[in-house]
C-alpha cells in the first residue's frame, strides 16, 4: 500500500513538472519576435546603405561632402544607429563627412553566430573604414559601450584616428554577479529569451532619458530590430562576453598614444556613475571634458542644441 502512494506521488510530481517544462517551452517560443531574416529584400527596403564584410552585411549610413574631414560614430549596447539622428544633420553642415553603422546584431547588420566579444566589433570598424575610406584618417566618436570599442581601435591603430570623443562610456568592467543568472547554462537562455528581450529591453530603453516625457515612439523604433532572427542571440553573446571587457585599461593605453580625448557625459546618467567617471578622468589626463545638466546617458539626443556645438569646436581644433 505505501510502495502504491509513493508511485502515485512521484507520478504527480512528474506529472506536474513536465506541466512546467511545456509551459516554459511555450512561453519561450510563443514570446519570440524574431519571424524575420535579413536578406535581400529588407537591405533594399530600408534607408542607408550595405556593405559585405567578412562575418556578413553591415548596414550604415555614408553623409556629407566627399572633401569633408570624416567623422565615424560608434553606438552602443543595443539601440542602432539612429541613436546618432540628432547631431548627423549639424555635422554634415559643418562640412563634415559622417559615417555611423548599425553593429553586428543589432539594427538592419547581419547576426552571425559568433562571440560577440570586444575584439570582435573593433575587428568590425577596422574592416569597415578600411573598405569605405582605406588609407584616410577620421574622427572616432563611441556612445556607452561603443566607447571601449572605438577606445580600443584608436590605440591599436593611432595613425588612423585624428581624434576621439567618447560620449557616456561604459567604464567600470562587468563582473560575473552582475549578470546572475543570465551567465547560468540555460536558465541565462531561458531570461533571455522570456523576459530580458521581448520585455525589458525594449521597455528600459526609455530610461536613458533625464525627460522621457519629451521622448515619443522610442520603444516602438526600438522593436523593429527585435523581429529579425538573431538578435536575442547576439543580445544574449554580448552580455555574457561583457564581464571580458575592463575599459579603463583600454582609456589609458588610448591616452599614451597622444590622441586628442573629449569625455561628455550627462549629470542624470543612470547607467554610468560619477565615481566612474571620476576614475576615468584620472587615466586620461588632459582631456577635453563636457559635463551636460539635465541629461541622461544620451546627453547629445536630449541636448543636441548644447552639446553639437561643443563637440564641432573640439572636432575643429584638432590639426
């Protein structure tokens, strides 16, 4: 009789954890956005242009006088180029030549299956201005995480870069808690894919914002990219390869190299501290610093009337 109630308990327990299982598995498929692929047809629907690189099609914007002094900007994390709509237009008056992209992962750029590790999106500006602009020298702007990526380049490849500005940049490294649970084996895949992309990504990005109140459709221009294939793949690669990356190494080995440094960064940041930029500043000494009110960690896309300005003279009193 006991032998018989322990069989049926533990036929009830599996039961009711196979339950589970079919529900997590639902949700996890059901929530997936990702319907489309990028091929041919989108690339040729979409503003901007394309270039093949050796890991796939990256999608990036080319504007300005062909004369111009060239200036290349770097996103960061997650929001593609547009990120960089507010100050393109005032650079390109100024006679700048602007190049911004579209990462790999992100935006209309292809999703390889690859790390997607430091090392891999500088090997992605480095193949790009090679193939758009070989043997000329630019201006390197980098926003948030893009910032220990054009850091990075800039002092493996000095000769190439005339300056750079790095515009709330990522400082401080990622360590292991900080990514709890989402670097456990496929609990990490299951949050991901459950929760972190098709909810809070998408719903945080207005947070970047000091006013979001004055920020409309920001979500909405976000989610476009969420219905390609790969996207929470690359998502998911790139915060686990973050705890990989300890920027202020980058910063200084940047700074010995003599390249002019301009820091702007938005007093209402929530995403990089004070104390983080405080330590910034200590290993780049003699840099150009820009201290923006009323501004979150998009101080050129809140303040854009301040800021541009700022960052055209820096731009102009360079060599």
């Amino acid at each position: 009789m006991l032998g018989t109630m322990n069989s049926k308990k533990l036929l009830k327990f599996f039961l009711v954890f196979d339950l589970l299982i079919l529900i997590i598995l639902f949700a996890y498929f059901y929530l997936n956005q990702e319907k489309l692929k990028i091929n041919q047809s989108v690339r040729a629907s979409v503003a901007g242009e394309f270039v093949e690189l050796s890991d796939g099609y990256v999608h990036y914007e080319q504007k300005g006088p062909l004369d111009g002094e060239l200036v290349v900007l770097v996103h960061g994390f997650s929001v593609p180029y547009y990120v960089w709509d507010p100050i393109v237009e005032e650079l390109v008056s100024q006679g700048y030549q602007v190049i911004r992209y579209d990462l790999f992962g992100r935006g209309y750029s292809d999703r390889p299956n690859v790390e997607y590790d430091l090392n891999f999106f500088v090997h992605q500006l480095d193949e790009l201005t090679t193939s758009l602009i070989p043997g000329k020298s630019f201006h390197l702007m980098g926003l948030s995480m893009g910032a220990p990526i054009v850091a990075t380049y800039a002092h493996q490849n000095p000769e190439k870069v005339i300056s750079l500005s790095l515009i709330a940049p990522e400082v401080l490294p990622v360590v292991e808690k900080d990514i709890f649970p989402m670097n456990v084996p496929l609990l990490g895949e299951l949050i991901v894919g459950v929760y972190l992309v098709p909810f809070h990504l998408p719903q945080s990005q207005i947070d970047d914002f000091y006013q979001p109140e004055k920020i409309s459709g920001w979500e909405d221009q976000y989610r476009v990219q969420m219905q390609y294939k790969g996207f929470k793949n690359a998502i998911f690669s790139t915060i686990r390869n973050l705890v990989k990356i300890d920027p202020l190494p980058e910063y200084e080995k940047v700074h010995q190299t003599g390249i002019p440094i301009m820091l702007i960064w938005g007093r209402e940041d929530q995403s990089v501290s004070y104390e983080a930029i405080e330590k910034l500043v200590q290993v780049i000494p003699g840099a150009e610093i820009l201290f923006v009110e009323e501004a979150g960690h998009l101080p050129h896309y809140e303040k854009p009337a301040f800021v541009t300005p700022e960052m055209i003279e820096f731009l102009k009193s360079q060599p």
